[in-house]
C-alpha cells in the first residue's frame, strides 16, 4: 500500500495504491497527517489504483472528512472501483462524501 501526497494549488491530492487493509492502517494513518494541517483547500482522495479498503481504511477516510470540515475544506473522493463503491453504500459513505 502506498500513499502519495502532492500539492496542486488550492487542491491537496492524496492517491492511493493497493490493498488499505488493517495491516496497511498504520502507515497510511501516517503517511496522511499531513491532510490533516490543510485549511481552505480542496482534499482529492484519488483511489484509481486502490484495490480494497477495510473498516480501518474506512476509518482513515471519516478522519481526513472530520479534520477537513474543521479546517474549512471540501474532501472529494475520486475514482473508486465497483467494489468499492459497493462498501461506499452499504456503510453510508455515499451520502459522507462527493464522489466523483
């Protein structure tokens, strides 16, 4: 799983590889904490190459919804898979989130 954070102007990208899964959690929690300090941007949660996300990724996501609110900024989700959308509805994230 890898995480990579890149500054876009009035637009913070964090993009998504792999398996978010338990075992993954903890470093993505770290590798985030950066988006956590953003304030009046727009956060893009881009999951094009995200493969699979558990309850703790779930968990990452409300985290970086919940700072962002704080801080004055918009998060969008961009690019989940059919499976992962399938996880969006059933646990609600659908309606948490503008997915693009």
């Amino acid at each position: 799983m890898t995480t990579t954070i890149t500054n876009n102007g009035n637009q913070i990208i964090a993009a998504f590889a792999g398996r978010l899964d338990t075992a993954a959690a903890v470093q993505t929690a770290e590798d985030i904490k950066p988006l956590l300090e953003v304030s009046g941007k727009e956060i893009i949660l881009d999951c094009t190459e995200l493969e699979y996300i558990s309850s703790s990724g779930l968990r990452i996501f409300l985290t970086v919804r919940k700072d962002a609110a704080a801080h004055g900024c918009k998060v969008i989700v961009r690019n989940i898979n059919a499976d992962i959308r399938q996880v969006f509805v059933m646990t609600g994230f659908v309606s948490l989130f503008e997915i693009q």
